[in-house]
C-alpha cells in the first residue's frame, strides 16, 4: 500500500510539472511572409504584414521569403495589445527582446541561417500583427548605434508612462554601410523627426489597434497619416508626451541620411490598462473624483447668479479652488502619496488658502485676494495653451507656465479697470 502511494504521488507531481512547464514550446507553427511584391522604386522602405493567433504557451516561428537582391537589410516586428510576446533570433547568436511592440534588425544575406520565432508564455491566446519592412543599402539603420538596449542593434522604442507623462526613447540611427563597413557612430549625421498618430478615445478594439500600426510601419505612412512633433528638448530620442488615459497613441520616429529614411518600430500607449485594468481608463476614476467635479460646477452656478451678492463667500471658494488647484500639482509632483490622499490633503490646502484669502479680504486687504482669482484665469488660459503644445512639455513645465502668466494677467486686469 505504502509504495502504490509513493508511485501515485509521484505519477501526480509528473504530471503537473508537464502541464505547467511542458507546453511552452509543445506547439508550434509557422508564419510565411513573402517579399515577392516587393516594389523596386521603393526610396523609403516597404512593409509586409501578417496577422496570426498565437496560441497560449506556444512557439511561432518566421519564414521570410523571395527577398529581391535589392533589399540589404528588414527590420522585423511583433505588435500585440497588451500582452508580452518575445522575438527570437537564432543565427550566429541568439538575441531576443520582449513586449508589446518589439522588433530587431537583420541583413538580407542573414536570413536564411537565422531561425526567427515568436513565444507566447502567456497563458491565453494572443492576437498579433507580425510586419516586415524592407530597406535598400542606402538607407540608415535604425537602432544602428545603440548603445544601452539589450541587443546589438535595437531599432525599437522603449516606452515608460504615469498618470501624467509617457516617456519613449529609442537609440541612435548608424549611417548606411559602405562596402559592408559600418561607418563611425561618432560623426553621425542622421536627422531624426518625431510623429504620433490618435485614435478615437474609448476604442479598445484589435482592429482599431492594428490598423493604427499598419499606417505607421513606413515612412511614407507616417508622413501620411502621422502629425509631427517638434524638437523642443535637447535629445531627439527622449521625447515626452502627456498621457490621456483612454486615448490610444502610436509614437514613431524617422531617421533621415542623405535623402533616404527610415522608420523605427512603432510604439503605441492607451496611457492606462484597458485589458488588464479597464477603471484606469477613465479621467473620473473614484467617486470621490466625481463627487468634487459636481461640487466646482455647482460653485461655478452660484459665482454666476448670486455670487455677487457674498462676495466674502465667493473670495474664499475661489481662494479654496486656487489652492487646492495649486496643491495637487505639488503633491503630484512629489509622488509619494497615494492618489486618495492626494486628493484629501489638497482639499485641506485648499479650505486653509481659501480661509486666508477671506480673512485678508475681511481685514480690508483685497491684493491677495483678487491676486489669486487671477490666478485661477491665468491657470484656465496656461491650460489651454499647455494642451495646444504640439511637441507636450513635461507635466511638470507647466508651473513655469502658469506662475509668471497669472500676475501678468492679474496686472493687465488692474490696468484696464483704471
């Protein structure tokens, strides 16, 4: 009896060892990709694309074919919504890279001694968008001179975002080849151009997803479809961007050199978790949140109609406002605290600001008083101004935007009412 149950015990763990680590590679299948299309007046690259369902803990692999002579070198990409996949290469070594949206580079005359697979360690099935975009010897190499991602060459973006900002940075281009020599990465003379590409807000669907991607894989696509983001900040491979939680964005560059260009593998963000965790796409997320965009339209209605007749009432709501406005963007800043209390301790900021500012009001002392309602106007306008930024400063610029523009403002004002 002792040994039936040692052997049972035995045959138990066997098999929950195989089913949970058994199948990360037991099924695999394969994606052909034909370059057979390829068109040879073509400056600016072409891409190729393919859809696959990716079974859950499986291997896919890659075969690329009828690649014409005039393509020196493709740059291979996995796109999938919000679900980690990991492209292999298995030549001369073995590099991978994980995420959402990955890709590496590869010389047309490596492809056929490179096995190129895609692994699904998830443990559902996954939607993806495998693409292949061709370039000629004449074009620069993106990722080319990188000098801090994981592989050699890393002509993908890597993306970190907050509630607030996100973040893509990607690693300098390496100028075309010349007789199979890569040129120094120290005189380089690549120009690079920053696009983003919208989607309606709300649309979490594969389809819109993919779609978005397709149009951004070439750099006639970007062009095309993509709104440009200037070069305000020093490196034009750090850029920042501020988040809007339930608004998909793609985020590409362009690495020009010599009239030939080419694209990096696109990145893209909802700013929040829509599969994982839908509540962070909304601008409302609690209820307390709610509860106080109801309470300032409210106070709103009352400045409008009877607030005229307490003005001390209405000198401390707009004293609360300011303050509270004021506080939020310090303790977000700082990030230390959670965003409940966040929200409680601006609050009391802003009832202990809107107090001082009735009691100097009451103490026959108005300066600081109608100092601060101009204040809320120079925000409302710093605001509107901070959004139409083409290129979005980092959230935490706006300060410098709003406290030099809400005293002149408030001087403008005084001069008018003279």
């Amino acid at each position: 009896m002792k040994w039936i149950l040692i052997f049972y015990n035995i045959l138990f763990i066997s098999l929950y060892y195989i089913s949970v680590h058994g199948n990360s590679i037991s099924q695999e299948h394969e994606i052909v990709i034909s370059l057979a299309n390829y068109d040879n007046s073509s400056r600016n690259g072409q891409a190729f694309h393919n859809y696959s369902l990716l079974n859950n803990s499986s291997r896919t692999f890659i075969n690329i074919t009828n690649v014409p002579p005039e393509v020196s070198f493709i740059i291979i990409q996995v796109h999938a919504q919000e679900s980690n996949v990991t492209l292999i290469f298995n030549g001369t070594q073995t590099s991978k890279i994980s995420g959402y949206n990955v890709g590496m580079q590869i010389n047309s005359s490596d492809i056929s001694d490179t096995i190129i697979s895609i692994e699904n360690n998830n443990y559902r099935d996954v939607s993806v968008l495998v693409a292949v975009v061709a370039y000629t010897s004449d074009a620069p190499i993106p990722g080319g001179c990188n000098m801090e991602f994981e592989v050699e060459i890393a002509p993908f973006q890597k993306l970190n975002q907050t509630d607030a900002i996100v973040r893509v940075d990607a690693q300098p281009a390496s100028e075309p080849k010349i007789n199979d020599k890569q040129n120094s990465c120290d005189k380089n003379l690549i120009e690079y151009q920053s696009y983003r590409l919208y989607i309606p807000r709300g649309d979490f669907t594969n389809e819109t997803y993919f779609s978005l991607i397709i149009k951004m894989l070439t750099v006639d696509g970007i062009i095309d479809n993509g709104v440009v983001s200037p070069n305000i900040s020093a490196s034009p491979l750090s850029r920042i961007y501020s988040a809007y939680p339930g608004t998909g964005s793609v985020y590409v560059i362009i690495a020009t050199f010599d009239n030939y260009s080419a694209a990096y593998v696109p990145q893209f963000s909802y700013a929040c978790g829509p599969v994982s965790n839908s509540d962070t796409c909304y601008l409302l997320k609690t209820s307390l949140s709610k509860f106080l965009c109801a309470v300032i339209f409210f106070i709103g209605v009352f400045f409008i109609f009877i607030g005229y007749r307490y003005l001390t009432l209405e000198i401390m709501l707009l004293g609360s406002i300011t303050g509270g406005i004021l506080g939020y963007i310090i303790l977000n800043t700082i990030g230390i605290l959670s965003s409940t209390w966040q929200i409680s301790l601006s609050i009391t900021i802003g009832l202990l600001v809107g107090i001082f500012c009735s009691y100097f009001y009451c103490k026959k002392r108005p300066c600081i008083s109608i100092l601060q309602a101009s204040f809320s106007l120079g925000a409302l306008i710093a605001s509107i101004i901070y959004l139409g930024i083409p290129g979005m400063y980092d959230y935490s610029r706006f300060l410098y935007t709003y406290i030099p523009l809400a005293p002149s403002l408030h001087l403008y004002i005084y001069i008018c009412t003279k």
